[in-house]
C-alpha cells in the first residue's frame, strides 16, 4: 500500500484499510512518507516502511522500487501519488516490461479540484496504464469512464469510502470537556471541519447563515480549520465581524492536530458539507461514524449516501438552496438525534472496513488472475 503524504484524510484512509486488510489474513505492506508520518504512536498490526523525502522523484520511486523487488510484491495499491505529471509515465513503463507487479490505484478524486493545465491528460494517462481503478461512488465510476471514453480497457471497481469511527471516537470525551478543549463557549452547534479551500462552498455557507430570517439564540455555526490555497484567512475574519454573522458564526481558523478531531465531532449537533463539488468526503464519513446528522450539497457521492433518515440534501450548490436546507434543518432540530443514531448505524453496517477490505482483497485476486 503507498500513501505518499503519511498524514491528513488519506493518512487515515491507509492506515483503515491496511488494518482491515492485515485482519483479513493478507499481509501487507505500507509504504509512506518519512518525516511526515503522523501515525507513528497508533497501534498498528502491518508492516511500516518510511520511504518518501522528497528529496527527488527519481531517489523516491528508486526506494519504492527496491523494496517492492525485495519483497516481490505482487500489487502495488496507491492511495496518493508522488508526481501525477509523471508517475503515469512509471506506471506505463512498468506495464510494459513487466508482468508483475501491477499497480492499483485508489480514485479519491477523478480531477483534482484546483487543476492545473495538462493535469488531465496526466489523469487520463494514469488510469489507462493502471491495472485497476477502485472509486468510491457510482458517479465516480461513471466520470471516470466518460473521461476515458470508448476503448477504455482498465477495470474500475466501486468500493466505498470506509467510516472513521476509529479516529473519531466522539463518545470517549463529554462534551463540557470538548468545549473547554476547543476554547468554545457553551453554544449548541453547527460544524464546518476540514481544510478550508474554495471547493468547500464555505463562502457560500456563511451567506446562506447570514440570510437565514429566524436563528435560535442557543445555536452558532463553528467553522474548525485552516484555510488553504485560494482562501484569504483576512477576507474570513472580516466577513465573521459583520452582523448578523458574527453573533451566528465562531470562526477557529487553525489546523487541528489528531488529539482534538474526537472534540470536534463531541459538540457538533450537526455537521454541514456545503461542497461545490467532490467525489466522496472522509469528513462525510467521520460525521457519520460519529452518530452525527448531516447537511450537504448534492454533489459527488453525497446523493448516494445522504438520504432523509440521516440529514438534509440541499437542492444544489447556490447559497440559497443551502438556506432553504439550513432553515428546514433547524426547523426540525428536534429530529437531529434520532438521524445521528441511524447514521452511525448506516456507517457501521454500509462503511465498514471489514467489508471494505474483503471487496478489495477480491479485486487484488481479480487482477492477479488477470495478469498471472
């Protein structure tokens, strides 16, 4: 298994799946990175292997290759990459001149959200040289083949994104405690959590608080995360001080390390994903695994999993259709409890790691039966 990044959603994505695979009898392997490995103090029955410095493309991928010969690994399963410009041109290469192994890759994203030019057609060169593609969502599956276009020979399997009920673990801290670890006062609360990048319609949902005719006084909307490429923290921070947002909105605009994500999801009452696009969302999943209810927009695999026992689906992505969501999620507040309950319900029985790793470890055997 390669993570390159060794921390964040796909950190935790790896480190899910390589357990689950590990119980399954299936020994594996993870390959990460080696200064930025951030879940060195978690408990861990598979193998760690700290390859990526960064320290040049070729120096990287001439490690991962040595110990993939060393071992002779049979599947090589990527999580992230190292360079998408180039890594298709590895993967190519290796799909040329040998027969084993085959690399694998996970499509957490079809493009990536902020796109630079040529990445496309880096894309599309990647997953045509990949052995196999797994998606997590049937939209998924379906971009990528619209992508592809006719001849598109590469198997994409859809497996779905696995709950985190393990980082979580909402219910091991009381929410007095929670609050006085995140500075909160003693608020019922509306969460936005994650990196803060304009795909995340954060704009959007600060509008639609502000436009909202009737707020209950004992609510606020607490926006947890440090802004990223594209956000101006300044431009945040001023919109919080306008009224009536300022007496609706608590802005924390900072990276939250991994000890205080179980506090985040202990006050959170609901867990808003205002998104103007995605494919499938850890945080969606995080929520859930957390018996929180959940507010989206209709975009990615949010339509897929979201339904009515569970949350609120916005009409679409505009400020004032998340209005209409956020008014009649609050309208029906009384109702949020029992929807956390049937969330968590759904991510133990749909999103389990158990299931997760045997489809995928029935998609290693495919592929393996394929090339052997």
């Amino acid at each position: 298994m390669v993570e390159t990044g060794g921390w964040g959603g796909l950190g935790h994505y790896a480190h899910c799946l390589c357990s689950a695979i590990q119980e399954k009898g299936v020994s594996v392997c993870l390959a990460t990175h080696a200064l930025n490995y951030q879940l060195e103090g978690v408990a861990k029955r598979y193998e760690v292997k700290k390859l990526f410095r960064g320290d040049g493309f070729i120096r990287d991928w001439r490690r991962l290759y040595r110990m993939v010969r060393k071992h002779s690994f049979k599947i090589v399963h990527f999580q992230s990459l190292l360079s998408t410009r180039r890594d298709w041109l590895i993967f190519l290469a290796v799909g040329a001149l040998c027969s084993t192994p085959k690399f694998i890759y996970t499509v957490h994203n079809v493009l990536p959200h902020e796109i630079l030019t040529g990445e496309k057609l880096s894309y599309r060169g990647l997953y045509a040289a990949a052995a196999g593609l797994i998606a997590h969502s049937n939209i998924s599956r379906d971009r990528i083949l619209a992508m592809m276009g006719r001849g598109f020979g590469t198997p994409v399997k859809v497996i779905p994104h696995g709950h985190y009920g393990e980082i979580v673990a909402a219910g091991q801290i009381s929410r007095a405690r929670a609050k006085k670890i995140l500075g909160l006062k003693d608020y019922n609360y509306i969460v936005f959590f994650g990196s803060i990048r304009p795909y995340k319609g954060v704009h959007n949902l600060l509008r639609a608080v502000a436009e909202c005719s009737e707020w209950p006084a004992d609510l606020r909307v607490l926006i947890a995360g440090q802004p990223g490429h594209g956000i101006s923290t300044r431009e945040l921070l001023e919109l919080g001080k306008r009224s009536p947002i300022r007496e609706r909105v608590e802005l924390k605009l900072q990276y939250f390390p991994e000890k205080m994500i179980p506090a985040i999801f202990k006050i959170a009452d609901l867990v808003v994903l205002p998104y103007l696009d995605i494919d499938q969302s850890g945080i969606l999943m995080a929520a859930m695994a957390a018996g929180r209810p959940v507010l989206c927009t209709p975009v990615g695999a949010f339509p897929e999993t979201v339904h009515p026992a569970i949350g609120f689906l916005a009409a679409n992505t505009s400020h004032q259709a998340l209005k209409q969501a956020l008014n009649t999620a609050v309208a029906n507040r009384d109702s949020w409890k029992a929807m956390g309950a049937r969330a968590r319900k759904d991510a133990e029985l749909e999103f389990s790691w158990d299931a997760i790793a045997a489809e995928t470890i029935e998609f290693y055997k495919t592929i393996y039966t394929s090339i052997a």
